[in-house]
C-alpha cells in the first residue's frame, strides 16, 4: 500500500514537473534521429501503385487521412456567391488597375477582395494568396478599407490591440510585391484570412465555420481554422472564374508560413489551383513531422489548437504513429508544379525537413514523368534546385521577400503555360 502510494506520488510530481518545464525546441541537427516515412505509393493492404491512373484512384485515401486526423474535413457544397465591385482604381502609374469588391456568401457572410491586374482586356495568369492583417497592408493606397477584424501582427508598431490601423498601410508592401508582378504580366489577388476566420482559438465564433455552418453541412468541430483558410481559397477561385480579366486556368496559388500551411491544404483538395508555393510553412505545413527540430507537433497544437483538429494532439511525441507524413500532403499537389521555400534564419521552420518533404514526392511525380528534386543535396544559399518541384533557401530571416519573388516569376513563367 506505502509502496503504491510512493510509486503514485513520485509519478505525479515527475508529471507536474516536466508539464512545467519551458519548452526547447531541437535546433541540433545531431540530435534530430531516426525515422521512416511512409510510402505515398504504398497501400493499406501492402501492395505498391505503379501508375498514375491507380494514384488518381488512391489520393482521396490520403485526403480523407488528413481529413480524419490533422486539418479536419472539407465542405464539399459550393455555395451561392454573390460579388459587388466596391472600387476600381487606376494604379502604379496606369500599368494597373486595383480592383476592390465585396464578395456574399449566402447572404450571410462578406469578404473583401483586393486585386491588382494589368491594365489591359486580355485574361492574365495571378498569383492568389491570403494575407495576415488586411488588404491595406498590400499597398499603401487610400482606398483600400482597412481590415476591422482580429489581426495577427499585433508585435509591429502599425497595429494596436490586435487591430488594423491607418499606420498599417503598406507595412507589408514587400511581402506583395505588385508592381514586379504587373511588369512580368501577372495580376495578384488577396484576401485577409481573417475575413474568413480570425486567427485565433475563439476564431471560429464569427467566421465561416459558425456563419456558414448550415450551408456549409459541417459543425465547427468537425474542421479548422486551417480548413477554413484552404476553404476561402477555392472559394477565390469560384469568384475568379467569374472575373474575365483573369484566366483561372492560370492561378498560382502561394501561402507564407501559416498561410502556406493553408495553401498546401487548399491545394491538396483542390485541383484547380495551377501552381503551390509554400513560402517558409514549416511544422504542419511543408516541413516532416518525423523529424524532431524546430517546431514540433506538440509545440504548434499547444500554441494554435484551433489550427488543426482537436484529436491532433495526440500525436505528440508519437509522430512516427502518424499514418502519413508531409510528403504524402505535398505528393497530393502531383504533378502541378510546386515550390517550396526557406530561410537561413527561419531555423523554427526547419529548412532541411521542408526540403525533404519536397524531395520526397518524388515517386509520385515520377509517376506522370515530371522531375522533382531528384537526389540533389541540401543546396547552399540563394541557390535553387529542382524543375516542376522546386526548392531554395535564402539567407536571412522568415518573410516572403524580393528574392523569393523573383524565384516565384521565374518558376511560373517556366511552368505554368
Ligand atoms: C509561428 C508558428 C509557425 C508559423 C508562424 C507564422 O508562430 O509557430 O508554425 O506558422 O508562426 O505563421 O508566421
């Protein structure tokens, strides 16, 4: 009985005392371990796909793995759009025109869409992506309204309380880069994901998951706020095939860090997306789960439970239970052409496990004879490799920059035709 009630306290208190210890991620590349990633090419009864007519058959496995277990389910129901052009403004010297309209889901919920287009009749490729803090951080212009929901930069100086204010007009305007983008013949289109769901864990109260959850046939809990994000995405798309400037034959779809977490998601559901671009989207997003350095998954449920399913947590400190790894989510982009990005002082992403995941789709690229990584090594700096997937790292720290845009041109000119 003394022994037992011993053995019961000291395991309590060995429990309490580690609950308590700050966490420390590994960012040492000799501790990082062992690990075996599952196949993508292999089935639940052990036989191994040969061609990409029986992946075509088999993906919607995987989907519904991710579904069942990380990101939650996807509505299927497209719902009634209704869009209202709220403005329409000539742009960086007249090479562009900057279009703001409203978009109604419903009649129930409203977005707004910002979007920069040539000026000229003829259908463009765009580059579609969600921002963090509203579309007045895009560009400086006065016109754009400034976002009124929850925003997730409140560390600069431009914003107060969670709050967007005049002062944040343009404080991201690097991060878009509208103006190479006119001159190389693309039009971009952003929406704050707030719009859809505020990025926080009471986040789904007024967005898309409660206001549009009779429509939509999900219950909150059943999906995510990362669900909700890669649900606005295709949801931009049903607009922009609306939208005769744009050819939505063309749309390439890019994500930064959170948002390119949703973007791989998005994509993976959907195939209408042209082109990925992940853009430093580390744990959850490109980066190996197996593989412990950096952000880990009991880390990023802990800080961001309302990102992923409630029943993702389990896995923590069990990754290697994990029916799939990041691979898997990335093979389901095959064989658009995907780009995955990092930075030199974005170690928290841990650049080499996003440069695997990507490496590691290989066979499901191979399938439809279009190169990925190859064996290439980890490259150095500024220093691309690979064709239809495609990988950098840069130097500095994590931010979607002129260089990462230059690569991003490059690589849709190249492949998006
Ligand atoms: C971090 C988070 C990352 C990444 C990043 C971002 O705090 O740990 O997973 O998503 O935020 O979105 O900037």
């Amino acid at each position: 009985m003394k022994t037992s009630l011993l053995l019961f306290s000291l395991t309590f208190w060995s429990i309490m005392a580690q609950a308590q210890q700050p966490f420390v991620a590994n960012m040492d590349e000799s501790k990082v371990g062992n690990f075996t990633l599952p196949n993508p090419l292999q089935k639940p009864d052990g036989s191994i796909i040969k061609n990409k007519k029986d992946w075509e058959k088999h993906r919607g496995y995987w989907l519904a793995q991710f579904q069942q277990t990380m990101y939650g389910k996807m509505p299927e129901k497209k719902l009634k759009q209704s869009s209202q052009l709220v403005s329409r403004t000539e742009i960086l010297g007249g090479k562009a025109i900057q279009y703001i309209w409203t978009i109604t889901f419903e009649g129930k919920h409203s977005i707004s869409v910002l979007g920069v287009l040539p000026n000229k009749s003829a259908k463009v490729p765009v580059f579609l992506g969600l921002n963090f803090c509203g579309n007045q951080t895009t560009n400086t212009d006065k016109r754009i309204p400034i976002f009124e929901k929850y925003v997730v930069c409140n560390e600069a100086t431009q914003f107060k309380n969670n709050l967007g204010q005049a002062e944040s007009r343009g404080a991201q305007a690097s991060r878009w880069q509208f103006e190479k983008l006119i001159d190389a013949g693309y039009g971009s289109i952003t929406v704050a994901c707030g719009d859809f769901e505020e990025d926080l864990p009471t986040g789904y109260q007024n967005g898309i998951r409660t206001t549009l959850a009779d429509q939509l046939g999900l219950k909150t809990e059943e999906w995510s706020a990362i669900g909700a994000w890669a649900w606005g995405l295709s949801s931009m798309v049903d607009f922009l095939e609306t939208i005769p400037q744009v050819d939505a034959q063309k749309i390439i779809l890019h994500g930064h860090s959170r948002l390119g977490k949703a973007a791989l998601w998005a994509a993976a559901n959907d195939q209408r997306f042209a082109a990925i671009i992940s853009n430093e989207s580390g744990e959850g997003g490109a980066a190996l789960t197996r593989r412990n350095y950096g952000e880990n998954l009991w880390r990023i449920t802990n800080s961001f439970p309302h990102w992923f399913l409630k029943s993702y947590q389990h896995y923590a400190y069990k990754e290697n239970e994990l029916p799939f790894d990041q691979h898997i989510l990335l093979s389901l982009l095959a064989p658009r052409p995907l780009y995955v990005a990092s930075a030199m002082g974005d170690q928290w992403s841990d650049p080499k496990g996003e440069f695997l995941g990507a490496q590691n789709t290989e066979a499901v690229y191979q399938l439809y004879r279009k190169p990925g990584l190859g064996t290439v090594a980890f490259p150095g700096l500024n220093a691309p490799v690979g064709k239809q997937v495609r990988y950098h790292i840069r130097e500095g720290k994590h931010d979607m920059t002129l260089y990462d845009w230059e690569q991003y041109i490059k690589f849709a000119r190249e492949l998006v035709k």
